[in-house]
C-alpha cells in the first residue's frame, strides 16, 4: 500500500493531538486513514498532508572524518570484490585482541582452515578461503623482528660460513621487555624498512609476531618444524556432538578420555608391517602374503647388504599363521595369549669403520627371571667402547670369547614362531644382532611421545612416569645395565596389558599434517581415495628428512638455497613427465632455507626436539665449503638479500590463489645453548666429583640468564599472503 511510504508532518501530528479523545475508536481512526488516501491521489503537497519520503540506499557510515574520502573507500573496494571476483585475501584483523604473540600452530591453523578441516583463524579474516587451491609454507630461520624495526643494523656485522663474528644477540634491545607492541602484527611500509627487505613489503602486509613452544619449567624450546608439520587430530562428528551435549562445565581431559580398567592380551599390541616399515626395521619374510612382496624385499636386503651372504639370520617362522595358539591352548584370562614374550635389550660399541657392534645382550622372560645376559666380543677391533652409555670396558670384554655367530645359533633356538619379542626400538637391537624376527611389539610405538608421533619418548621417562622407577642412573658415566632396561620394557607392556589398550594413550596427540590433508578430498574431485597430498623439501639428511620425508607424498633433498627453491618450483607445478612430482604439483608444500641461518652461526650447538632450539646440529653439506655467495667478510644485509630474492623467486612462479606463509622458527638459539650445555656439564659433574673439583658453576645468576635466553630463542616472526 501507498500508506507504508509515508510519514505525517509535525502539524498534522499537532492536530492529532490535540483532537485525541477518549472516546476516539477504530470509525475516526478509519477516516483519517480514508482522508490521506484521497489527498495523496490527488496529489496534494501541502506541508500539514501525507509526504513521500525517499528511502536512503544505504545507511551512513559510521566512520569519523571526511565523508568524501569515505565514500571514495567504499566505491575502491566495491571495485577490487567486481574485479577480484572469489578471489581469496587476507586481511589481518582484531589487532585489539591480540595480547600475546600467536603460536607456530596458528600459523599451521591458517593452512588447515584453506586447505583441509581447520578452525577459522581469530586474527586473521580469509576472504573466500575454499578457493585457495594450493599451500607453500617456507621456514626461514634467521629472520628476525628487531631487523623489521630498526634494532639489528644488517650493515653492521661481518660474516664468514664458518664464523662466529656475529655477537650472540645482534639486537641493539637486549632485554625481554614485553610491550603491547611485541605481540601486534606490524604493518610493513616499504620507507620504513631496510633496504634489503623492503621486497618483501610488495608481497605481504603485515611482520607477524610469532612464538616458539618451549617448556618454561626446563627452559628448553621445541621443534618449529614439528609444531607445524604435527597437527592435532580433529574430532569426529560423534565427538563434537556428544561435546555439544554437555551442559554445564566440561568434564577435564583425563575424565574424558578415561578408560576401563580391562586386561587385554599382548598380542593385541604386536607392531604391524607397515609400523615395522615406518620405524627402519628390517622385516622378516613371514611379514610378506605374496612372492612378489618377498622379492622386492629380497632386492632390497642384497643392496643393503642384510642378507645370509652378510651374517644375517631370521627366526624359523614361515608364516604369520604359525604364530597363532589354538582357543584351546589358551588359558582363560591369560595376557599372553599363549605365546612365549621375551624381553631384550642389548649394548654396542664403536668398531672400525664406524660401525655399531654387539656387546651385550640381555634376554627376560614374562616372569621376570633373566634367560640370557652374555658379553660379546665384536669379530672388528674395537674403535670406541661407548662405556658413558654401554658400561662396556676394555677390561670387562678381555676375558670373553663369545661371538656373534653364538648368540645367534642360541636365539634360533629362542625365538619360535610363538616368540613375541619385546624391546625399546628394538629395530638397532636386532641390526647389532643381524636377525630378523615377525612379532614385535615395540615401546617406543606402544607409548607415544607427549608431542604425537614422530617423536619417540626415552625408557628412561617411560620408567619414572608409569613405572615411578629409577633407571640408567649410570647415563653417561657409567653407563646403563641392559638387564634393568629389558625389565622396564617388559613391566611397561605388562602394565598395559592390564590396564587395557586406552589406558596411557596421550590425548590431543597430533599426526603429521601430511595424513590430515589426505584425507581431505581434493576440489572438483568426487572420489574419496583423492585427497590432497603434500611435499617436503629440505636439505639431506636432517631430522625433517628423517622425521617426515616418508610421510610426504614426495620428499625432495637439496644441498642449497637454490636447489630449495627449484624443489619448491617442482613441487608446485610438477615434473613435465611426472616422474617424481605428478603433474599439477601437490597441494601442500613445506621446505626450509638454511644459508642465512647458518652464515649467522644459528645451526651450531642445537639439540634435538626433545631438549631446546630446533635448528639442526650439523651444517647443511653444500653450505660447509666457502662459495662466492658466502665467502669471507660478507655483511648481514647481503646474506639477508640473498635470503629475501629466494622468497620472491618462489613467490613469482605460484599459481594465484597459493596460500604463502613464511616463518622464521626461532630467534638466536646460541647464548641459550651454550647456557644448556653448561648446566649439563654441572649437572654431570656435580653428580661424579667433589664440590672443589667442578669446573663450572651454576647458581641463580645463570638460572635466570638461561630463562632470559630461552624467552629470546622462543621469539620468532610470520609472514602470510595468498597470490
């Protein structure tokens, strides 16, 4: 009706006010209604008589200041979606909010929720985020925030490939000192920043501040390579909805996962073929249903030199099913499962050329009473006797005529096809012993890490942890006793079988990103089996080579920057013949560029992802010989140039919509380190020497310098953009 567009004038609500009865009904009502009908069809304007009002198209906006440059705003971006189209874009947001620095896992978040089942990130707003088709995620260790805002001089320091000229902390601000500022994404404005990284100002927005996990109670930082290629598991539907079910707080996460108390035979836990695989063991041929299957693996045993031809036995097992103990056989209620389990652990030592030979072996049978504990006399002479770990002395092997062949003759006795050998990856075991056995069950796999697979936890933290027990007290002065540890091992699988398969099981343990994203289907693809895969490439022989390279979809070693890059490329777009990388490229893609970290004197003195910084202990092979691009007397700002010109190499052949992140890791692991290997040196002393005879000391002057040095090491920096 005509009567929804108009609006009364001030003085016909005057006069309605002032002929307002009480006797006033719905017929005076209806009149007034019937008169403004019939002034309208004429067409009457006068002011006391119903107006046409225009609506506004839109309401104004908001924002102070000039309304013409407002409008000007709104009318660029209406262009930018018109001709972006689905486009995806980042936009940092909520700048307000953020009071800490993000994790490595949002970063690793902002991948997921592109490419996979994450989470919508809160501080980032991704703008059609189901139309990013590809992820490169670049680590760059190096890198630092204090060169984004002036506090590190890139022209000040000489470098050298081998040198330590760079001082520890570069920053000309060396005190952690938190401000508001530290945890807010910067913009990047191009006249602000250092000649040498103002390129990166045409790619991305904003410097991101990024933290490192770490354990504050050890001082210690973890891996960044795992914080992001180890994402958690996502719940499932039943999951989220039995959540969603809960009214009131939430039960805390033991409640939740907490299991039943049901025993639960051993055979249950045995390590399958593929976890064998996976964790470098040399399988026995019983593991293979088909003849095929057992020659490629016979092909593979001649070129690893693991065959008879080399000492090496198997178990007298032809079959899988022969391991199998009929229902009649088995007493009820038995944990066992009518097999015979075996304990083992065993010593080495160092022999010429550079091989680990077999010292001890310790066998403990499932009622704990010890079956076999022999010294051993390796056939190759002994380089080093390894006694801080393997408590083996000159004097002790001196005596001993047992060899390797008769520890062998007596374990073909041993081990039967009803044998369940048990073992803390046992897989170095059983090289040292050159055999191969089908029925293993490893603790290693049988306890997961804390932080998810990879990662493996020490018998050490198992022991004092489940078994609240002491072991390896002698751990680098005199080493362990194998048949203590063959006894924790066997206690730990007795434990579990007790317990029942969900008891000790790590909640929130993570998985390699690698497995999440194939799970997830590719775009345009309605087979289930495609999902989307990934690539890693890094330099050879480092713990993400090691860690995640069989993982990945495609693995590919590099000994350069520049091989990096040309990785990265091939990943992306795909080998022209599909030899390696199928065509199109994968999906996901994480490498690493190391020769700034390494002119900076980053990648020395590290420890693994269980103690601290995560940067590799040794440097990479085709950065340990002076080139021209990392001779002598170079300065910071050209080893940070180089750095940068890879970054845009790679960021200019990404087809668009490639999701981009860079991060650099860590910050300055080195004054941490050297602290860390201080407070082991007087840990070790304090522990075998007199008070007056230690060489360091370590009181709450250097407690605190090493706090103060991990908070410095944790800080790292993030970079996003999507082509």
């Amino acid at each position: 009706m005509a009567r929804s567009k108009k609006k009364r004038s001030h003085a016909q609500y005057a006069q309605d006010l002032l002929n307002d009865t009480e006797d006033q009904g719905v017929a005076s009502t209806l009149a007034y209604i019937e008169n403004a009908d019939a002034d309208d069809k004429s067409g009457d304007q006068h002011s006391d008589q119903w107006q046409m009002v225009d609506r506004h198209s839109k309401k104004k906006s908001k924002i102070s200041g000039d309304t013409s440059k407002n409008e000007e705003i709104h009318a660029h971006d209406k262009k930018r979606d018109k001709k972006d189209g689905n486009r995806p874009a980042l936009t940092v947001t909520g700048l307000h909010n953020i009071t800490s620095p993000l994790s490595i896992r949002d970063l690793q978040s902002l991948v997921l929720y592109c490419l996979a089942d994450g989470v919508s990130p809160q501080w980032l707003s991704v703008r059609h985020h189901s139309q990013v088709r590809k992820a490169v995620v670049l680590l760059v260790p190096g890198l630092e925030k204090d060169m984004f805002d002036g506090n590190v001089k890139l022209e000040k320091f000489l470098l050298n490939n081998k040198s330590s000229a760079e001082p520890a902390s570069t920053s000309t601000n060396d005190q952690v000192t938190k401000t508001p500022n530290d945890s807010v994404p910067k913009k990047l404005i191009a006249e602000q920043l250092p000649e040498s990284l103002r390129p990166l100002a045409n790619i991305f927005e904003h410097v991101i501040p990024v933290r490192t996990p770490g354990d504050e109670r050890f001082n210690t930082v973890h891996s960044p390579i795992l914080a992001m290629l180890n994402s958690p598991i996502p719940l499932s539907k039943e999951e989220k909805k039995a959540e969603k079910a809960i009214k009131g707080p939430k039960p805390f996460q033991h409640e939740k996962h907490s299991w039943a108390n049901q025993p639960t035979p051993i055979t249950t836990f045995l390590t399958s073929k593929e976890d064998l695989q996976e964790n470098d063991y040399t399988l026995h041929s019983a593991c293979f249903s088909t003849q095929n299957e057992k020659d490629r693996d016979m092909t593979r045993r001649v070129i690893a030199k693991e065959t008879e031809e080399f000492g090496w036995k198997e178990s007298r097992v032809l079959s899988m099913e022969d391991g199998d103990v009929p229902d009649t056989e088995i007493q009820k209620g038995s944990l066992t499962d009518g097999r015979n389990v075996l304990a083992m652990d065993c010593e080495m030592c160092k022999v010429e050329g550079n091989e680990l030979a077999l010292t001890r072996i310790s066998i403990v049978s499932w009622d704990g009473s010890v079956v076999m504990d022999e010294l051993v006399k390796p056939e190759k002479p002994i380089v080093d006797y390894l006694t801080a770990y393997s408590g083996i002395t000159k004097a002790k092997l001196e005596p001993v005529t047992t060899t390797l062949s008769d520890i062998q003759s007596r374990l073909l006795e041993l081990l039967t096809a009803r044998t369940i050998l048990i073992g803390h990856s046992l897989n170095s075991d059983l090289t040292a012993l050159k055999m191969t056995h089908p029925f293993i069950v490893d603790t290693t796999l049988l306890y997961q890490h804390p932080r998810g697979p990879p990662l493996k936890s020490s018998l050490k933290w198992l022991s004092k942890k489940y078994l609240n027990r002491e072991i390896q007290k002698g751990h680098g002065t005199e080493g362990h006793d194998s048949v203590e540890d063959a006894t924790a091992c066997l206690d730990l699988v007795r434990l579990k079988c007790e317990k029942g398969a969900k008891w000790a099981s790590i909640e929130g343990s993570g998985e390699p990103i690698f497995k999440r994203l194939s799970r997830t289907r590719k775009s345009g693809s309605n087979l289930s089996s495609n999902g989307k895969i990934g690539a890693l490439v890094d330099y050879s022989n480092t713990a993400a080579e090691r860690q995640f390279g069989k993982i990945a979809s495609v693995c590919i070693n590099c000994n350069s920057d520049v091989e990096v890059v040309e990785g990265v490329r091939r990943s992306v777009l795909g080998d022209p013949d599909g030899a390696i990388v199928p065509g199109g490229g994968v999906d996901f893609t994480w490498a690493r560029l190391r020769e700034l970290e390494v002119l900076r004197g980053w990648s020395q003195g590290s420890r693994d992802s269980t103690g601290s910084a995560s940067t590799e202990n040794l440097e990479p092979a085709g950065l340990s010989e002076s080139t021209p691009e990392t001779s002598p007397n170079t300065d910071l700002s050209a080893a940070v140039s180089r750095t940068i010109q890879h970054i845009l190499s790679i960021h200019a052949f990404l087809p668009p919509c490639t999701l981009l992140v860079v991060y650099s890791g860590t910050g300055d692991p080195r004054e941490m380190s050297r602290l860390q290997e201080m407070q082991r040196t007087f840990r070790k002393e304090y522990s075998t020497k007199k008070w007056d005879e230690i060489s360091v000391k370590w009181t709450d002057v250097e407690e605190q310098a090493l706090k103060k040095a991990r908070k410095m090491a944790s800080r790292c920096i993030g970079l996003a953009a999507v082509t």
